[in-house]
C-alpha cells in the first residue's frame, strides 16, 4: 500500500471502475487530475461521484480533483501540497501515459512522477458514462462563494470545495465558521482550531485549481463576505443548507446588493449510506490517545510505581461513572472530593491551618469545619480563595500519594486519580496522563439543575466559575463523554484501556 498516489486512466475507460479497482492500495492521499478540457455539468456530476467512490471503497481516503486549466504552463503553477509516492493507471506500461493530458499537467506539479513506481491497475469494462447535459459548468461566475466548518477535512468537504472551485474562473470566498458559530456544535471543543481549518482549506484549493484567488476567512456569523462584498456573484449550498442561501439573499436584497446565483450540490449516497460528518469523525477520537504540546505530565517508570492517570472534567460530567468502569477494568481509583474531607478533619495541620487563617466562626458545633460557612468567606475573595487552595491541596495530594502507594503495594498498575482542579492545583505534573470527562455546558446545566434541585442561574454559576471546557481539552491526552447512552460511554473507556494497555506493553 503507498501513502499517496495519482490516478491516470486512459482514453475510453471509467474512472469510476479505475478508482474502485486502485482505492485500496493507497493509505491517504489520491491525485485525480482530470483529462478533459472543458466540465460541463454531466461532467460535473461524476466529481460527486467520484468522491462517493473512494469513500465506498475506502473510507479514509483523502481524493483531489485536478481540475482542468486551458493554456497552463509548467512555471505557472506551484507544486502540489504531498509528493506522489506511485503512478497507477490503466495504461499498460508508463510509456504510454505520455499521450495523455492529464500526465503532461501532473508532471508539471509534481515532477517526481517520472520516477514514481507505475503499477498497472486492470479495470473492468463499464457501462457508459452519462454524457448527456453537456452544459458548460466550469467558469460560469466570476466569484462563488461558500462556507462551513471545515472540521477535519473529508470526502462531504472535498466535493463541495471542488465543485465551488469548477464554478469559478476568478475567486472563491471560502468562510470558516469560528466563535458563536460552534456553540451548538457537538463535541465543540474537539473542533481543530480555526488557523489549522483555514490552512487545511486553503492547501485543498491549490492543490485542485491554483489559478483561483483564495480568500479563505474565519467567519462568526451566517453571513461572512457574502453579507458585505458586491463583487460574489454566486452561492454554493448543499441541500441541507438551501435555506441558508435563501438567508444571505434576503440580507444582499436589504442592503442593495445584487443576489446570488445559488448552486445547489446534492451529494450522491449509496442506498442506507449515513451522511458522513465532522462530528462522527470527532465522536471516533473520543477514547484514543492524542499528542499533549507541553504536557507538564511526568514520564512513567514501571520499576518505580503504577501508570498515574489524572481523571477530570467540570461539574457534572460524568468522572465518578468513568471511574467506576475504569475500577471495573482494573484500575485502582482514588476520589480526591473524598479525600478533601478528609484533608479537613478535625486534628490535622490543614484543619489548624484553615482554622488560624478564616477564624474560629468557620467550625460548626460538631468540631469540624463547616464547608458551607467556608465557602461564604472565601468564595467573594479571590485572595482569600488563592488562601485557602494554597493550603488545602498539597494536603489533599499528600493523602492522594499515600493512596498510590498503597496501591502500588497491593499490585496494582494503573491507578485513576479522580480530581475536578486536576490542572487548577497542577497536579497534571504529578501524572503520566491526564483523560478529561466533558459533556455540553447546555448539558450539565440540565444535570446540576436536575441533581441538586437549584435555579438555573445558580447552575450557571456553578459552571462559569470552573475551568472552561476546551483549556481541560487542550492539555488531555484523553477524551470522554458521558453524553450519550451508558453502552456508548462503556465503549469508550474499554476502547481507552486496551490503548493504553498496549501503550504500556510498548
């Protein structure tokens, strides 16, 4: 199998049957360039379906169109983004690519080709095809228009960006939603950052049609350019967002500017096929291990005792359930709001500490600290509050080492240190791996308002005051969710402990 690869077909054979014959003997990328001079719409249409292609008969494969330029030169355009690892065509022996166009335009982006291994590929007969609309469809508009997440780059993407790119002769405004756009998307933290989508988008265009001018921008609201800029002068929408384009034109027609063309692109599925998306793609990372940029986590040393893993998440989303199938798994876990309570008790220096720094008034009629009359003198002062903390949880972590000793003597390997201020007390720099719990804070607003019977205004609170979401995101090496169903959560803690369990075997 090779990484990249391009696809030359000869003179009267479908590149639809070429495509289902090479798909699988390239991992990621695939360079389609494109023998004919002008696309019409049928033409067009094949682009839908060579996508639809590679992704039935490989999932993961990463498919760019070369669009045909009348007139190009080989100082013209830039090199293509990947290297071409292999030539497969269905000529019978490299020679013979000479006589073909497409091979001439490859070779001036990629000039490695000429000494790419040429693998034959035999392509069965197929049926014609559909030539019939011979409507020119490449250059109709001077500027189009479109926009969307952009959120891990795939097959949905590449054909709404190609088909854009055919439609234009001159520009391509291309708007990536950022800020207020996300909130309701699902596992919006996971969303890459907008600078990597741009870059992504941006990379994908030079590749298909380096001729065009890009302007590929982040975008906070439905409108982008299209709200402002004279000069667009069509729209491409899929069918689910149809009513966006209708959105855009009403605003144009309010401010004086001229309306839009609207393309409409209906991408082609096989019969009981799901629509492939970015949030499926971002529901598969859950559960799998990814890189952590200045981890402050420790490196782990079997002689010297078990695989720490720090547990955390904001309220209410769902660590004491991980912790529970992680015991369940093997795991020995250690609650540190538990611990905390203890870190209190009546006798101990944190309960002198506490004692000489907010006064005698804080300790109830039991002797022990009451948490309630604690939380009223600290929780308005954030001096007060560095106070405490400052106290409190090297206190809290000296019990929580105990435990992992403990542990450690008992036999156990792993062991699952549960803690809501993980990363606020830096004890991220005491574990080899921190797995952060979230869910949507639409959703844990309903789980504290439900839980603890309290105003939706006090359940604000509660989640405004902690650590966002996406810093907890930015530093694990982790992710779970607790949003769906029990059974889709069990899946995603097994399938992380059988990764790190092969982690720690390697």
């Amino acid at each position: 199998m090779y990484r990249t690869a391009a696809l030359l077909v000869g003179r009267d054979v479908s590149v639809l049957s070429a495509l289902e014959a090479s798909a699988k003997l390239v991992r990621e990328v695939m360079y389609v360039p494109l023998s004919c001079n002008v696309l019409t719409r049928a033409s067009v249409r094949r682009i839908e379906l060579i996508h639809q292609c590679g992704s039935k008969h490989n999932p993961s494969l990463d498919i760019r169109i070369l669009l045909p330029i009348p007139g190009y030169s080989s100082s013209t355009f830039p090199p293509l983004s990947i290297k071409i690892d292999a030539i497969l065509s269905t000529c019978p022996d490299q020679r013979s690519l000479n006589v073909l166009p497409s091979y001439s335009y490859l070779k001036s982006r990629a000039v490695e080709v000429t000494d790419a291994p040429f693998v034959h590929i035999n392509s069965d007969s197929a049926a014609p095809e559909d030539n019939s609309d011979v409507t020119p469809a490449s250059g109709l508009y001077g500027t189009a228009a479109l926009g969307g997440t952009f959120d891990r780059m795939h097959s949905g993407h590449n054909v709404l960006l190609t088909y854009s790119a055919c439609l234009c002769s001159n520009r391509i405004i291309v708007g990536v939603s950022d800020g207020p756009l996300l909130c309701n998307k699902v596992l919006a933290e996971l969303i890459e950052p907008v600078d990597r989508r741009i870059a992504n988008v941006r990379t994908f265009l030079m590749d298909v049609k380096p001729t065009l001018q890009m302007d590929v921008v982040a975008i906070t609201d439905v409108f982008g350019p299209t709200g402002y800029d004279p000069n667009v002068d069509c729209i491409v929408v899929s069918q689910e967002t149809l009513k966006g384009g209708e959105i855009v034109n009403a605003e144009r027609r309010k401010k004086g500017l001229k309306t839009l063309a609207v393309e409409t692109i209906d991408l082609v599925k096989e019969e009981g096929d799901d629509k492939l998306s970015s949030t499926d793609l971002r529901r598969k990372q859950l559960g799998q291990y990814q890189h952590v940029k200045d981890s402050q986590c420790t490196v782990y040393d079997p002689l010297t005792g078990p695989f720490i893993i720090g547990l955390t998440g904001g309220i209410a989303s769902g660590k004491s359930s991980i912790c529970k199938r992680l015991s369940d798994l093997g795991a020995f876990t250690i609650n540190c709001d538990k611990l905390g309570h203890e870190a209190y008790r009546p006798g101990t220096d944190c309960f002198r500490s506490v004692v000489e720094q907010f006064g005698a008034g804080i300790v109830g009629e039991d002797g022990c600290i009451n948490r309630k009359a604690l939380s009223a003198v600290v929780f308005a002062d954030k001096i007060k509050m560095t106070q405490l903390t400052s106290t409190v949880w090297p206190a809290i972590w000296r019990l929580a080492c105990q435990e992992i000793n403990d542990a450690w003597s008992k036999g156990y390997k792993v062991c699952v240190v549960d803690a809501a201020v993980l990363l606020e007390a830096e004890w991220d720099q005491f574990t080899h791996e921190v797995w952060v719990s979230v869910i949507p804070p639409k959703e844990a607003l309903h789980r504290i308002m439900e839980r603890d019977g309290i105003t939706e205004e006090a359940a604000k609170r509660r989640i405004d005051a902690q650590l966002s979401n996406k810093a907890r995101v930015n530093k694990a090496h982790v992710i779970l969710s607790t949003l769906w169903q029990p059974e889709e959560t069990q899946k995603q803690v097994e399938k992380a402990w059988t990764l790190l369990e092969s982690r720690l075997q390697n």
